[in-house]
C-alpha cells in the first residue's frame, strides 16, 4: 500500500530527525534493499533489517548432519551480502523468534533433537555464533541463546536461568565473542568495520578464513577461521594478510568454554614469506567444528 510506505517514511524521517543518533530496524525477510534506502531516494528509510540471506545458508550449514553436505559457497556468500552498499544496513543471526518457534528449534536441538547438550551439539553451535559476531553486520542473539537454551519460544515459558551457571563456559564464549566485536582491547578493529575477503575456502577439509578489516594493518586487519569438520586439521598451511606474528585472540576450542573441549590445539603464528610468492603463510592447527580468530 503506498500509504503504509508513505507511513514508515514518516515515522523514520521523525526519528532521524529527532533523534540521528539511533536507528530502526524492519523485519520483513524478502531482502528488499528498499526498506533501507534513504527517502529521500524513495526507500523507507531504515536504518537496517533482519537479514535473511545470513540465517537460513548459515543455519543449514551448522545443522546439517553430513560433513560433506556443507556448502562452504553459501557461507560465503552470506558472509559478502549487503544491502544498499553498507554491511550494517543489515542483522546477522541464527536465532529468533521467526526461527525459534512455529514448529522450528533453537539450533543445539535442531542439530541433535532430543539431545541439544550433546558434543556436537554445542560444538557446531559455536562455528554459529563465530560467524554472528565475526561477519560484517550488526550481531543480534536471542534470548538464552548464550546459554544454549533448547526450548522452542513461547511466551508462557521463561527461560532457564539455572542454566547461565550450569553452561557458565559458554556464556564466558560469547562474552569473548562480544568483545572482540566492540574492539574492546584494540586489536580487533577489523571486526567493526565494512570489509570481508573470504579468501581461504578448502572445500575438501571444509574449511573457511575470511579476512575483515576497517582499514587495514596491525590492531585493525582479524582473521577468522573455521573448520566446519568432525576432522582435527594439523600443520594446514594458510596464508595471512601480513608477515610477522599473528596472536591467537580467540579457540572455540578452549577448555574453559565446556569440559567436553579437549583444550586449545591452536597459538600463536609467524607468517613469512613463501617462496612461491604466494604471499605471507604459517602453518595452523584449528580443531574439529572450532572457530579461530588471529590478529596483530
């Protein structure tokens, strides 16, 4: 209805006006980069929407049963997509209320129904919320989700908070995950910002790295790696955006996240100069369905 666009143009405009520092968001999941076109371009004005190009390749790609069947294409492909040219005109997430009721399931009790606290439950669990907080967007989790609540969303259910002690490492991993969002100790700027190159996809060992950056160089260029196998890849050769050492900033992996993780296979890495001149590369090890996350 042209009214009901006229309307939403309205109501953005005012809250631009009066307020320019916050933003609305819409929820229409059609991928209409209309909705968050100026107005003045004839878009609703939106400062961003739910990204349905980012949930549904990103959910099948940790839900899927068979290794072999994860399309590392897709993954790409969700990591890249934009609307209206700016990364955070967009939400990224694998959970909502859209997914997470009518029928459907958190993510842990899609992967192993009946099951959600099992090994690989919790392990593909975290490449999810990896690529939430590492893609370019901005993250959004919903609630108990840190926590890995496994009920579908109802609104006569609360939730189980019993369970923020009890999965305590998890709640730690997403607390990491956030703060090298927000760039909280300097070294992670690349995460805040516009850029992505995925430029590592092995589609035989299943595994993705991707580059992000702001502008570029030490304390801003992160690398994010992931393995999406049941297979322990060691000594893997990967190239890195620069030579020099690249610190471990975050091992899905650790330990201290749950005591189903054997402990941190990852470190520390010096990238040189290859001989084939194929730019700076070290030699890594990332653990089976684990996230790693390197930067100077």
């Amino acid at each position: 209805l042209p009214e009901g666009w006229s309307l939403m143009q309205w109501v953005n405009e005012e809250i631009q006006a009066e307020s320019p520092t916050k933003i609305t968001i819409a929820e229409d999941l059609r991928g209409n980069e209309w909705l968050v076109k100026d107005t003045g371009a004839g878009g609703a004005g939106f400062g961003s929407q739910w990204d349905s190009e980012f949930v549904h390749p990103i959910r099948t790609a940790i839900i899927t049963n068979d290794d072999a069947f994860r399309d590392l294409e897709a993954v790409c492909t969700a990591l890249k997509y934009q609307y209206d040219g700016d990364a955070f005109k967009r939400v990224v997430y694998t959970e909502s209320h859209d997914e997470v009721a009518n029928g459907k399931a958190r993510v842990t009790e899609e992967i192993w129904p009946g099951n959600s606290l099992h090994w690989f439950a919790k392990k593909r669990s975290t490449l999810g919320a990896a690529l939430v907080f590492t893609a370019p967007g901005i993250p959004m989790i919903f609630q108990g989700q840190e926590f890995l609540e496994d009920k579908w969303f109802t609104d006569q259910d609360p939730l189980d908070w019993q369970r923020a002690q009890e999965l305590a490492g998890f709640v730690q991993l997403y607390r990491d995950l956030i703060h090298l969002r927000r760039n909280r100790d300097g070294y992670s700027k690349g995460l805040t910002g516009q850029f992505v190159d995925t430029y590592h996809v092995d589609h035989d060992k299943k595994l993705l790295a991707f580059h992000r950056w702001a502008e570029g160089g030490a304390g801003d260029s992160v690398v994010v790696i992931l393995n999406f196998s049941n297979t322990m890849l060691q000594d893997y050769q990967i190239n890195f955006p620069a030579a020099g050492e690249w610190k471990l900033r975050f091992d899905s992996h650790y330990g201290g996240y749950d005591a189903s993780f054997e402990g941190q296979v990852s470190g520390d890495v010096t990238a040189v100069a290859s001989d084939e001149d194929s730019g700076y590369q070290a030699q890594i090890a990332v653990a089976p369905y684990s996230a790693i996350i390197y930067s100077q």
